[in-house]
C-alpha cells in the first residue's frame, strides 16, 4: 500500500527544505559573503540577495507540500512515488541548466525549448516540478530568482498543456 504525504512528512520536508536554503546562505557568508543576483544579469537592474532565500524557500516549500497533501486527498492516485520523480526530474533539469549557465550558455536555449514542447503532453505545472526547479537552481541564483522564474514557466506550461489536450481532444473526435 503506498502511503500518502501525511502531516509528518510535510513536516520533514519543510524542515529539510528550510535547513538547505539556510546552510547554503550560511556557507556563502562564511566564504565569499552572501551573492547577490541582478535581474536579466544587467548590473542597473535591482539587485536581490541571497538572504531571501532564508524567507522565500521555506514559505514555497509549504505552501507547495500543502498543495501536494491537498492534491493526494482529492485524488488517490497521487502516490508519492509519483511526485518524487516528478521532484527529482525537475531537480535534476534545474540543476543542469544552471550549472550550463556558467559552462555553456548555449545549451539553456535547447533545454527550454525541449521543456516546452514536454509541457505540451506532460502536465509541468504542478507543484512539486516548481519546488525542484527552485530547489535545484538556487545554488546558483539564489531563490528569488528561479522562484520568480518558475511562477512565470509554471503558467505557460499549463497554457501549453491545457491547449495540447484541447487540441489532441479535437483531432482525435473527428
């Protein structure tokens, strides 16, 4: 029998959540002192500090792990196996565009557009594939940033997905 996110392991997570925001904010201030990152990488933009990962990470993971429990109880089919390796699958593609930022600029273009076309048949919106995203970008961008990039994804991604099922619905009715 799979077991469902109960109170106990939400709360796990935010813990363990919470303490990786707040050893990485830690670490950086112990060795280089805490980045900050600047809109659009453009210097005249505002910048924003890592510190806000120490408010931000904790408040997403959550709402996100509330939003996953709230999920499972309407439907049972949710099993956490599911949401683990939606998690890690997004964990890992965050991971890799950020450490291709610094490497290979180049490569983050064919990533995203590979994601695209992915959220046309595969529903990315949900929260778990926001909160990897964040989890596995903010190394190295802080969390304001890929939390403010991921709202922006999450709402094209179920853009695309609604309008791919609408559209296959329509093709295979006639």
């Amino acid at each position: 029998m799979e077991f469902k996110l109960n109170t106990k392991l939400h709360r796990y997570g935010f813990v363990l959540f919470t303490l990786y925001a707040w050893v990485l904010i830690a670490w950086d201030y112990f060795h280089d002192g805490v980045s900050t990152h600047y809109l659009l990488h453009d210097e005249n933009m505002p910048g924003i500090s890592n510190w806000w990962g120490a408010l931000i990470i904790p408040v997403l993971s959550y709402m996100t792990l509330s939003r996953i429990q709230k999920r499972q109880n309407e439907y049972p089919s949710e099993s956490n196996r599911k949401i683990f390796i939606r998690f890690i699958l997004s964990l890992v593609f965050a991971s890799a565009l950020s450490i291709s930022f610094f490497y290979s600029p180049e490569l983050i273009d064919y990533g995203m557009i590979a994601i695209f076309v992915i959220s046309f048949g595969i529903p990315l919106y949900k929260s778990e594939y926001l909160l990897g995203f964040v989890i596995g970008a903010m190394f190295a961008f802080g969390a304001f940033i890929p939390t403010l990039a991921g709202l922006i994804l999450i709402g094209i991604y179920f853009l695309f997905y609604t309008i791919g099922k609408k559209s296959l619905t329509l093709i295979f009715k006639k």
